[in-house]
C-alpha cells in the first residue's frame, strides 16, 4: 500500500486544517481505544455527473474529482475484530470471519 504526506496529498493552503482533522480523528481514536492509530487513510470524494452505478455493469459515467475526501485512522487487532465507529453514528463489531457472507440484520448499518 502506497504511502503518502499531507502535502502530497492536500494543497498547500489546507496543509494546517487536514492537519487537525487528522489530529482530532487520532485524538478520539484514542480516547476510544486506549491506544494510538497506526494507519491513517483518505478516501477521495467524487461525484458522478451521471451514469451513477451503470459503470459497475460495463455503461459509461461521467464523473468528476470533488476536494472533500473521508479519513480513517486504524490499528490492528489479534483476536479478529473488526471494529468501525464513524463520528456521530454507534460502534459496530464485526468478526472478520464473518465478513464474507451478508447478514441480513445487519442491513443499514456500518456492520454491513
């Protein structure tokens, strides 16, 4: 997995506040967990123009790379939990052996 600076990552001028995001999302990590995240991650926003979803069925999308992203920080694990909190949304626990099979009660949810 390739790794990459803020600065490689983000413009110049919102080098400081993705710092604190990163800083914030670290901070409750842990608050949360006890320990320090290890991984940190950006997802890029983009948005599809249209064509949403056809592009999974071989259609064509127009898109276009938007400048918000979502940022995760992780660490890992010996007993084989997945645990995925999302600021503002409940704690989800998954075993990661049950992770290839959909689970219909958890429909909805991070979980999922």
């Amino acid at each position: 997995m390739a790794e990459y600076s803020l600065e490689q990552v983000y413009t110049k001028d919102k080098i400081e506040f993705q710092k604190s995001r990163y800083t914030h999302a670290k901070r409750a990590f842990k608050e949360l967990y006890h320990q320090t995240p290890t991984k940190f991650f950006s997802a890029p926003g983009r948005t599809e123009v249209c064509g949403n979803h056809t592009d999974h069925n071989r259609g064509k999308v127009l898109c276009a790379a938007i400048n918000l992203d979502i940022i995760a920080v992780a660490s890992s694990t010996d007993d084989g939990t997945v645990t995925v909190k999302s600021e503002g949304f409940p704690e989800d626990k998954v075993l990661a052996s049950e992770i290839a099979e959909p689970i219909e009660e958890r429909k909805f949810t991070s979980a999922a």
